[in-house]
C-alpha cells in the first residue's frame, strides 16, 4: 500500500544500552497512530532512527515501498516524511517566518549562483515561498508573532513554529516528538484542532509521540506502546487502555494520576 | 505573548519600510566611499584603500565564520593562493586583472572545498586547527611555487592596467579595489537574504534541524567554504597588485589572525560588523604611527609593530568578553534607542 510507513524489526543499541529492539510498527495512509511508552522506552529514538539521525543496528524501515534504511535525514526528507524534535530545535536568530520558510527549502528552485545576484529567479522564487507560508502561519495562529524573533516566543508557541516549519515540507507523513510537553491548556487544544484538521483534510497522516496520554487517546486512530525499546502491542486507544501490560508497563498501579507520569525521555 | 527585543519591522528584512532604509543606507555609502578620495588627502586615502581591502577579505571570512560557524585560520592561506594564482596567470599567459582574479577565484575555490572538508567531521577549536595546518600547508606549496616560477624575492606585479587605461595611481587603485569590495558585499548581502542564507544560518544553529528541512549540511559547508575562499583568493590578486609583489614572507598566521580580529571586533555574522573591524584595525598601526610621532617614538612606541599585535590581543580579548557582538552591536542598539524615541 502507497503511503505506508513499516518498520520491521527495527534494533538500535548504543554499546551496551539497546534503545530498541524488534520493533515493528506497520503505520496506515491518512491515520493517526500515537505512540506512548514511559521514560526511556525508547520513542524518541524510533522516530531518530525512522528519520535517519541514528543508523539502526538491526532490522529496516521502508515508506510508500521505498528502503529508508541507510539513507541520509536529508534525503529521508524527500520521500515525504516531515518531523518535530522533542527539544526545541529553531533557529532562534531567526523570525518565525524564517523558521517555517526553512521547511520550504527543498522547493527554493534557485541556486547559490541565483542567489548571489539576487534579482530575478531568486526573489520571484523567495516571494512565492512567502506566499506559501501565509496560510500554515494562519492555520497554527502564528500570524501575528511571524516578524518576531524565534527565541524570543514563549516554548508553546515554539513548538507550534516547529510544527509548521515541518508542515512546510508538504509531508505525505508527520511525525510529532512530543509537541505538548511543557505547553499550556490553550496550545493542548490547539494542537488537538490542529491534527484534526491534517486527519481531515488527508493533507499527511501523523505519528504523535506524546506524555499526555489523554491527548494521545483523543486524537489516535491507533496507539503503539513501547516500554523498554519494544512494542509491546498496537491497537485502538480503547483496547490499549484497558489493556493489563500496558497499564502496569505504562501507568504502573491502576490509581497513578496521569500527572505523576514522566515528562521527558531520553 | 512576550515583546521581542526587536521592534518587527526591523526583525524582517522583507518589511517595505526596513527595505527602504536599507536602500537608504546603502546609497549613502556608495556616495561616502566615491567621495572620500576626492576629499582627503592621499595619506589618508591609502588608509581607506588599506580599510576596503581588508573589508574585501574580512566579508568573505565573515560569511564563513559568523554566518556558517565555520571557525577558519585559513584565510592568509586563501590569499597567497590567489595572488600565485594571479600571478601565474598574469604572467605565463598575459592575462589581465579580470581574468586573473576569476582563475584566482576558481582555485580559491577548490583549495577551500578541500581545506573545508575536515568541517564534515570536526567543529570549533579541533576544525581551527585543521585549518592551521592547511595554512601551513599551502604557504609551503607556495614557498615552492614561488622559488620554481618567480625566485627568492616572490612575484612582483606589474602597475595596474586594464584594456589599455592605467589604474595604478592611488585614487583609481583605491576605485577599483571599492567596486570589487562592494560587489563582494552585494553578493553576500543576496545570498544571506535568499533561501540559502537560511540554510547557512540553519547549519550553524541547528545542523540536526537543517537536515530535517531536507537541507545537506555537508554541500552547505563545502559550498560556503568554496564560495568564501574563491572571494578572498580573487581579493589576494587585488592585494598583490596594490602592494605590488607577493611574496610567502607576507602571508603569515599573523596576518590570518588580523582578519579574525576584524570579524571579531566589528561583529560575528554582519556585513557592517565587517566593515565597521575592518576600518578599526585598518586604523589601529595609523593611531599607533602617530602616536610614535608625537611622542618621539620612546618606550613601547620604539616598536610599533609588536604593540599592534598586542593591542590587537588585547582588543580580540576586550570584544570576546565584553561585546561579543562587536561594534555593530553598538550601532544596532544606538538605532534602536533613536528609533524608540530615545
């Protein structure tokens, strides 16, 4: 099937640590599959080793058919996959806009050489892009805050820049590390209309890798739950938060509040 | 919703009115530096020669340092590459200026996509000091080339002329070393402002995010590297014929760390900050000569050459701890106030 993201198998060790362990998720053209797993079970380092940040020690991950194993973030980037990070990673010399326009980069369409003489290809092309990022600015509530610095923006915000930077890429599959960590109640809701609206456009399906479990069950179609570097099961969110492994892997004693949970991974 | 420090028209270059200033401030300075050796007098026309050929140098240097992180003592190294180059096309072929500069600018080019290739692996002190030993390197290739084609005493170059007409005096020697500094401004003015200038920003600050924008960090470097020493390697024929020869005994550390102290001093990843070091340390040995006049050149002042390099450290040290975003962090913050209303 087109627009399949498989991992198979996936292995990841760091000498002695294994980071994961033959995970293998099979994620569906235009859903939202959540992936939640307490500290240290080894999200974050999926999604590192799906996009080609660490080489996988085992196993492979293919998208819409094609081998991602061995190729370069940038050219993981080109088949169509787009991704935030779990810590901040804008540039945060840079505005807003510049930071969404980053994303547009694989459709800059200029040289260095257009570049250096500014007139022409390079400004027409420059304007387009701007153009372009108009509407994503708008659609995360970023308008008004797009001529400001990125670093200046308090973290929720932020983490709405990175979002769109990586929305900016026309992915075909999204995937999100974390982007409620340490954010409000109003960019929690925002973030919900937000995958909403992907899901129901089918502009890209999402991989949200997300703490806030209630935030994971209210959005997914389907829900991964990884402890210790291994998919322990994958199913609808119902069956995954009745489920017995996942409530003494993930939630510990059936009366943890939800708060008590980890915030931060590896 | 926090303010930003900076109001947002000036935040984005692409705001009408921030581009107006520009244009402003840009023809304002083509009209200073036409006018200037109409004005003063040659002495200190040789200064302001002396100011935008080391502007010339420092830019390119800049883009690669404050714009791509790239940390580089290989400039003096650029230089001599340039000028040999330069020479050896001026004279085995009898090529004029433009030409020699561009050959200049194509080796320039290649040694710099070479001596860049260790930033694929290395960064901050450990890629400076694979650049030392490509400065090393290339000043020895030089002393070689040097003593095969054109003997102990280096290449001398001929007074300037191009197509016929005479450029060597002072006033059209400093004209034409101001076209070709502006042309290097204006062509990092527009790649910093275009799409790849993000890119290069994106490099510096966040590498792991730049890839995941589908942007190649290596070609990013590799291309700043090469585009950087192609610039300064073409200043290096322009330097040669405005000393008059070339030879390796110029092309020291020293004079690879003088430029670093421009950068450092003007303001890391600006093009004013270039220009703004550039005329600092251009008029340090002025303010020292002048010194060692006045006061008879007794004490320190018997040896202006070893008190301009250690005013040099103690200004370089002076600006990493005290203003780290140099003297343009000055004019920045004096614009701001006045545009505040005080």
């Amino acid at each position: 099937m087109t627009g399949e993201l498989v991992i198979d198998r996936l292995g990841l060790r760091f000498g002695g640590v294994v980071a994961l362990r033959e995970v293998s998720i099979r994620h569906h053209p235009d859903e939202v599959l959540g992936i939640i797993g307490p500290n240290g079970a080894g999200k974050t380092s999926l999604i590192n080793a799906v996009t080609g940040i660490y080489p996988p020690s085992s196993g492979s991950v293919s998208y819409r058919g094609t081998p991602l194993t061995g190729r370069s973030p940038e050219s993981i980037v080109a088949t169509g996959i787009a991704r935030t990070f779990q810590h901040n990673q804008l540039c945060g010399d840079l505005t807003v806009r510049e930071n969404v326009l980053l994303g547009c980069h694989p459709r800059l369409g200029y040289g260095m050489g257009k570049a250096a003489l500014g007139f022409g290809p390079a400004r027409r092309a420059e304007r387009r892009l701007r153009g372009e990022v108009e509407p994503l600015l708008e659609l995360l509530n970023l308008g008004q805050v797009a001529a400001e610095q990125a670093h200046s923006l308090p973290y929720g915000l932020q983490k709405r820049v990175e979002m769109a930077r990586a929305l900016a890429l026309r992915p075909t599959t999204l995937l999100l590390d974390e982007p409620a960590a340490g954010t409000s109640d109003e960019d929690r809701a925002a973030l919900v209309r937000i995958i909403k609206h992907l899901r129901q456009e089918g502009a890209c399906s999402v991989v949200l890798i997300e703490h806030d479990v209630g935030l994971v069950m209210e959005v997914s179609d389907r829900v991964a739950v990884l402890d210790w570097g291994e998919c322990i099961m994958v199913d609808t969110p119902e069956a995954v938060a009745a489920d017995a492994r996942v409530l003494a892997a993930y939630l510990g004693v059936d009366d943890t509040p939800r708060d008590l949970a980890p915030s931060d991974s590896i | 919703m926090t303010q930003s420090i900076a109001p947002p028209h000036l935040a984005d270059p692409a705001q009408p009115r921030a581009g107006v200033r520009r244009t402003g401030l840009a023809v304002l300075a083509v009209a200073i530096v036409v006018a200037l050796p109409l004005v003063v007098s040659p002495y200190w026309t040789t200064v302001a020669t002396n100011a935008v050929l080391a502007f010339a140098i420092a830019a390119p240097l800049n883009l690669l340092t404050g714009n791509a992180g790239q940390f580089s003592l290989g400039n003096a190294a650029f230089l001599v590459v340039g000028a040999y180059t330069g020479a050896f096309v001026t004279f085995t072929f009898d090529m004029e200026l433009p030409i020699a500069m561009l050959v200049a600018a194509a080796a320039g080019a290649l040694v710099g996509f070479i001596v860049g290739l260790p930033s694929l692996r290395l960064r901050g002190a450990y890629l400076l000091m694979s650049t030392l030993a490509a400065h090393y390197i290339l000043v020895f290739a030089a002393l070689k080339f040097q003593t095969s084609q054109f003997g102990a005493a280096g290449a001398i170059f001929p007074p300037l002329r191009v197509a016929g007409v005479d450029l060597s005096g002072d006033r059209s020697m400093y004209f034409v070393i101001a076209a070709f500094a502006a042309l290097i401004g204006l062509i990092i003015t527009n790649i910093m402002r275009s799409g790849h200038g993000r890119a290069i920003e994106a490099v510096k600050a966040r590498d792991v995010a730049a890839a995941a924008c589908g942007i190649s960090v290596a070609r990013t470097k590799l291309w700043v590297w090469s585009l950087s020493s192609a610039m300064i390697a073409a200043a290096g024929v322009l330097q040669a014929y405005y000393l008059g020869s070339a030879s390796v005994e110029f092309y020291t550390l020293n004079l690879a760390i003088t430029y670093v102290a421009m950068i450092l001093v003007g303001g890391l990843g600006s093009l004013g900050g270039s220009l703004l070091g550039a005329c600092f340390v251009t008029l340090v040995p002025v303010v020292v000569n002048h010194l060692s006049e006045a006061y008879g050149g007794g004490g320190v002042l018997a040896h202006p050459h070893e008190l301009q390099t250690v005013i040099y450290g103690l200004i370089i040290i002076a600006f990493v701890l005290l203003k780290p975003d140099g003297l343009i962090g000055f004019v920045r913050s004096a614009a701001r106030r006045l545009r505040n209303g005080g």
